[in-house]
C-alpha cells in the first residue's frame, strides 16, 4: 500500500521540493497564501524581480499582502501612532493579493482562505480551489 504525503504551509517552499525531490512528486500541501502565478499579473512579477533578483516564493504574495494592509492604515490613520493604524487596519476593506481584507470586532480576519498545492513536475501547482 501506497500513500502520499500531506502537510500544512511547513512544507510550502521551494526547499522541500528541491531537497526531497524526486519524493516530494506527488505530495499535496495545504497553505493560506495562493498561487502567485494565479493572482499577481506580469507588471507585479516584473517589480518584485527588479527589487528581489528572484521569482516570488511561497512567502512573497502574503508578505506583499501584508505591507499593502500595514501601508494602508497608516495612509488611513495619516500618522504611525500604533494605536491609531491598528484601528485603522481593523476598519479597512481591502482587496489584496490574498484577496478581500476585511477584519471583525476581534480584529480576526473575515475571510481566510485555504488552497491546496500539489507538486508536480517537481513545482507546486495550486489544485484547490482550481485556478
């Protein structure tokens, strides 16, 4: 009998594939972040290359996501005051890279997706939900 291996975002990075490789074929993961191949266009790609002198990895779309959400209250708040920005991330309505921000009364976000990646041809492909 035969099984193949399931892990959480512990596993979404480029290293797992390279090290475990050819193990890793086959293998799903589950992580929070999509594809950066699905939702960030060529115009982004081009950008992130020109700062990173790399491709995206499997934190570059949630960390671009973050900065967006942190650049925005502060925008909103018009100060660095913590307090300040944290109420103003809390009020936000934000389309990001990880999708529509949105945070309810305890500051939780309101939707938080999870995708499912399979590697494939020694790449993660993302199978849930389908591109």
């Amino acid at each position: 009998m035969t099984a193949k291996f399931i892990c959480s975002d512990g596993c979404f990075n480029s290293t797992y594939v390279d090290e475990a490789a050819p193990a890793s074929e086959g293998t799903y993961v589950g992580a929070i972040t999509p594809d950066p191949k699905v939702v960030a266009d060529k115009q982004w790609w081009q950008d992130y290359q020109q700062v990173e002198a790399r491709n995206p990895d499997t934190y570059s779309v949630p960390g671009y996501a973050a900065m967006t959400v942190l650049a925005e209250g502060v925008k909103k708040a018009n100060t660095f005051d913590a307090a300040r920005v944290a109420d103003a991330i809390r009020a936000l309505d934000l389309k990001t890279l990880v999708g529509h921000v949105t945070y309810d009364t305890g500051g939780d976000l309101r939707e938080q997706n999870v995708y499912v990646f399979q590697v494939k041809d020694g790449a993660f492909a993302q199978v849930y939900p389908k591109p």
